[in-house]
C-alpha cells in the first residue's frame, strides 16, 4: 500500500490518499512525511524521484500515511516542532506549538528589558518562555495547570536551555505565583464550546482539551488573567495575551483606565479586514 515504482511515484500515492481525506496541502504533506521517512530531505526527494523505495522503510512508511489520513498532524508524527529558533518536542497530551504564537513571542522580546524577570503563564512545552531565555538575558517563571506540561516543559528546558534563569511550576494561573514580574506573557486556552463542532480533526482529536476550551465565550481565562495580573506585575510592567479570532467580544474593554497602551494586534502583514488576534497593554496605576 502507498509504494509506487520509485520515490516520485510514492509521493504521488500518498497525495492522492490525503486528497481523499480532505487533507489541506495533501502534495507538501506527503513530501514532508516521505523526506523524514527516509532520512532525506525534501530537494533530495525531488532530485532522487527516480530511485526506487527502499523496502525496509516500508512498515515505517505504511504507519506514517496512515496516521496522517487519520488526520493526525505533521508535527505530532514527526514529533517535533520548530517554533522560532528552536525545535520543540511534541508529546500526545501537551498542546503543539502554533506558528501564530511566534508573534505574540515577538512582541514579548521587545517588551521584556534588560535583565528583566518574566511569567509565561499557561506554558504547555514552554515553547514561549523557553524561546524568551534563549534569546534574552533575563530569568522567569512557567507555569500551567497541567502536570504533564509541567513535566515535559521542564524536560524541554533542562534540554534547549540547560543555562537559562527558569523556574517551572504547576500552577492553577497566578494559584502558586509568589512575585512580580515585568512582563506576563500568555496564550491560554481560548476557545468557546459552540467553536468545537468547526474545529479541524488536526485540532480536535490531538490537542488535549484543556488546552483548548473556555466556557461559553472562550474569554474566561483571559478575564480571569486581566483581572488578577496587577497583582503580579512590576509598575509599567507589559501583559500580552493571544485571545481567538472568532471572540466577538473586544477584548481591550476587560482593561480598567489603569491599564495604558492597550492595543490589539493582528497578524503580521494581514489586511485589515483580518481579525486581531493578540493583546497587550501596561499597567500604570496613576
Ligand atoms: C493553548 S495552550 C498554549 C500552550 C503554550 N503556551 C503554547 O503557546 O504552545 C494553553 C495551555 O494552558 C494550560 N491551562 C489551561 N487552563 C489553565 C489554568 N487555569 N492555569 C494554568 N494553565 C492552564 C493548558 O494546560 C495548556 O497547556
């Protein structure tokens, strides 16, 4: 199943597979897939179409396509991800990193200072405040509420950034966070319950759920965060938080007056018309 006659053939198979599931880009997929299969990369796939496939990376390959029609996605089988400058590990039960977040990231790189101190609340792999500490000289605190993302964050530190100032804690939000920081950076989870029924199989059946969803609107984590951050944030300290495309309720109104340069962002280089996607904003108590 899935071989053709040589490695051009073997791509063009598994593509007509994925078309026939649904699957968005089915062509770049299977490039990708049969590339890590056999240890190649995706120009010698092309340079070596005409090579025959090797047998004994049959079973390996069987196993591959078939996940992926089961709509499993690329980075969970690969089980890895590149988000900014490093690859992150990707485990069954922690939330996979999303390339929309590398934005909010960049933001967060801007607005942290100099030896500054730093909460990534709601860390998952870690893949925000691990990527801060690879770039930054600065130190802070992870925290979820799941212990499995605790675990693997703290592996993927001691592995990406054995040098870096962190501390990683299980934390129900701010429940065991002691200090004040000054900058909170957070993409917690944000989706609202009636958004399930049009969430793809990628999203639905590989994320864990408590990553995903927030009540009946999706905003009562980031309520829950504007609501308590002051507590924890130096003055003019910088919150940002990713919040969903499809929330209609504008999230700069949840910031009272003592909150300054509250802004929402798109992504970069939308049109207008594109829904904002991320928040930030100071705190300046007068
Ligand atoms: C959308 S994922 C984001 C993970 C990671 N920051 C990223 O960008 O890839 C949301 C994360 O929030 C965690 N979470 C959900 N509710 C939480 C809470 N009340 N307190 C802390 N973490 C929470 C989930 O376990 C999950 O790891």
């Amino acid at each position: 199943m899935f071989i053709g006659k040589n490695i051009s053939e073997t791509v063009k198979l598994a593509r007509e597979a994925f078309e026939s599931k649904g699957i968005d880009s089915p062509w770049l997929d299977a490039e990708i897939l049969l590339a890590n299969s056999l240890n190649l990369t995706r120009e010698e796939i092309l340079t070596k179409g005409n090579d025959s496939f090797p047998n004994e990376n049959y079973k390996k390959w069987q196993d591959v396509v078939l996940r992926r029609m089961n709509r499993e996605p690329i980075d969970r089988i690969l089980g890895k991800k590149r988000f900014r400058k490093l690859d992150f590990n990707v485990i069954p039960d922690v939330f996979s990193p999303r390339p929309e977040t590398e934005e909010v990231l960049s933001r967060a790189l801007e607005r942290i200072p100099e030896n500054g101190r730093f909460l990534d609340l709601c860390c998952g792999t870690g893949c925000i405040g691990i990527s801060i500490a690879n770039e930054r000289n600065c130190s802070g605190v992870l925290c979820d509420i799941d212990l499995k993302a605790v675990s693997h964050a703290k592996k993927e530190k001691k592995r990406l950034t054995p040098n870096a100032n962190l501390k990683i804690v299980q934390s129900d939000l701010f429940e065991n966070i002691e200090e004040k920081f000054d900058l909170i950076v957070s993409n917690p989870p944000y989706i609202s319950t009636k958004e399930k029924k049009s969430l793809p199989p990628e999203v639905i059946n590989f994320d864990p759920l408590g990553s995903l969803f927030c009540g009946l609107d999706g905003l009562h984590v980031c309520k829950l965060i504007i609501e308590q951050a002051p507590k924890y944030l130096n003055k003019n300290g910088w919150l940002l938080i990713e919040f969903g495309f499809c929330q209609k309720e504008n999230i700069s109104n949840l910031f009272s007056p003592d909150w300054t340069n509250v802004k929402q962002r798109k992504p970069w280089g939308a049109p207008r018309s594109e829904k904002d996607f991320f928040v930030e904003a100071q705190w300046s108590p007068s």
